[in-house]
C-alpha cells in the first residue's frame, strides 16, 4: 500500500511588537532572524548589532536609530522610515528597501552588495566606501549623496536622480545609468568604463581624470562638463550635447561624435586620433592646437 506523503508544515513567520523586541534586546539577545516586524516605533532606539537576517520590516520607523553593524543580509523592508539612522558597517546585501525613506542615513562601508533600493530616497545619504555592486537602484533620489570610493560596479540606476552628488573615485564600471541626472555632480577620478549613460543629463558635472573608454554617451547632456584629463576612449557620443564643455587634454581616440555638438568647447591638447567628428558642430571650439573655429557650426 502506498501512503501519500504528508503535505509540508507551514510555519507563520513570528510577529514581535518594538516592546518586547527592545526587552529582549536589553537581555543581550541579537539573533532576530526570521522575524515580521510591523508598523513598528523605534525612533532613535540603539540596536547595533542586531540580527535581522530575513525578516520582514514592514510601515515602521527606525529614523534616527543607532544600526551600527547590524545584520539585514535578504531581508524584505517596505516603506521603511529609517531616516538619519546610522547603519555605518551594516550588512544588506540582498535585502529589499523598495519605497523607503533613506534621507541623511549613514551607510558607510556598507555591504550592500544586490541591494534593491527602487523607488527609495537617499538624499543627502552617506555610502562612502559602500559596496553596491550589482544594486537595483532605478528611479532612486541620491541627490547630494556622498558617494565617493563606493564600489557601484554594474549597478542600475535608470531614471536614478543624483543631482549635486558626489562620486569621487566611485567605481561605476559597466553601470546601467539611462537617464539618470547627474547634473552638478563631481565624478572626479571615477571609473565609467563600459558604462551606459544614454539620454544622461551631465550638465556642469566634475568629470576630471575620469575613466571612461567604451562608455555609452549617446544623446547626453555634457553642456559646462569639466572632462579635463579625462579618458573617454572608444566612447559613443554620437548627438552629445557638448557646449561649452572643457576636453584640455582629453582622450577621444576612436570615440564617435556623429553630429555631437561642441560649440565653443575647449580641445587644447585633446587626442582626436580616428575620432569621428561627422556632422560635429565646433562653433568657437578651441582645437587641440589652439586654433579657434568662426560660425555657429562646422561640419566634418
């Protein structure tokens, strides 16, 4: 006779209320794992090193609590308010932060490895020496962010806005970034290549001594960009906005700049070596040799 095997025991996930998750605290106890945190106030409290690993944190406020180290490796957290909360140290890789409030958090080296940050704002966050690798971070407000040293190596930040941010030596290698605003940023010494940042507004952006070969370009907005020094290589800037930006010893060599328009931009020293400049406005630009092109665009 055979016998059907038994059906799987479901175990509800526990429900814990900030009181006795606080008591317990106090008692010494960390491991938190596997828990569904909701509509939770615990504003300020100190919970560093905590172990939230896979729960769920759900409608609650966490603003202005002390998350120094704390573990939140896959966990799922929805419409979390954590604003101003220090999570310097803390582990988040893989955890979902869909529509969260992230304003002024301290992230600093972070592991924040496959993070999903959609929809969340960040504004004003500190991520220095983050690691965001592989991140989903589309539509996400990192406005004024500080960024620098970040490692953000194939990240998505499409529609991301990062206006006034700064990026300083981020590594942003093979980055999905299709309209993200950048406008005001400073990218100073980051690395770009084989990113994609079509449609991107760059405009009055920090771009000096960037590495940038190989990079999509392809109708951005470069209007005021400071690309001094700054190796964009085998590049695709084809309709790139480009007015008035400083190239002072830019490397172009093989980039394609099809109908790109360089009025009254500065290429003093600039490598234009196989550079394609078809149909490329050059009004008033400062060539490599100093000479200044008349009229409001010149077509080669």
């Amino acid at each position: 006779m055979t016998h059907s095997p038994d059906p799987p025991v479901t175990v509800p996930t526990p429900h814990l209320n900030a009181a006795s998750l606080l008591e317990r605290y106090a008692r010494g106890e960390r491991d938190f794992r596997h828990l569904h945190l909701r509509r939770l106030d615990l504003e300020g409290k100190d919970l560093r090193g905590v172990d939230l690993r896979h729960s769920t944190l759900e409608d609650s406020n966490l603003a202005g609590a002390i998350l120094v180290g704390a573990n939140l490796r896959e966990s799922r957290i929805i419409r979390m308010n954590f604003q101003g909360a220090n999570l310097e140290l803390a582990n988040l890789i893989g955890a979902h932060l869909r529509d969260s409030d992230l304003s002024q958090v301290n992230l600093a080296e972070a592991g924040m490895r496959a993070v999903n940050l959609l929809r969340s704002n960040l504004t004003q966050a500190i991520l220095t020496g983050a690691n965001l690798n592989e991140a989903i971070c589309d539509q996400v407000n990192l406005s004024q962010a500080q960024i620098t040293e970040a490692s953000l190596s194939r990240v998505k930040l499409l529609a991301a806005v990062l206006s006034q941010a700064n990026l300083d030596r981020a590594n942003l290698t093979g980055a999905l970034m299709h309209g993200v605003d950048l406008a005001g940023s400073s990218l100073v010494g980051a690395l770009l290549s084989g990113a994609s940042l079509e449609g991107a507004n760059l405009a009055s952006s920090d771009l000096s001594r960037a590495q940038m070969t190989a990079t999509n370009l392809l109708n951005a907005n470069l209007e005021g960009a400071n690309l001094r020094g700054t190796n964009l290589s085998w590049s695709s800037l084809q309709g790139a906005n480009l007015r008035g930006a400083m190239l002072y010893r830019t490397k172009l060599s093989w980039s394609n700049l099809t109908g790109a328009d360089l009025t009254n931009a500065t290429l003093l020293n600039a490598k234009l070596d196989y550079t394609n400049l078809r149909q490329t406005h050059l009004g008033g630009a400062v060539l490599p040799d100093g000479f200044t092109l008349g009229g409001q665009g010149v077509d080669h």
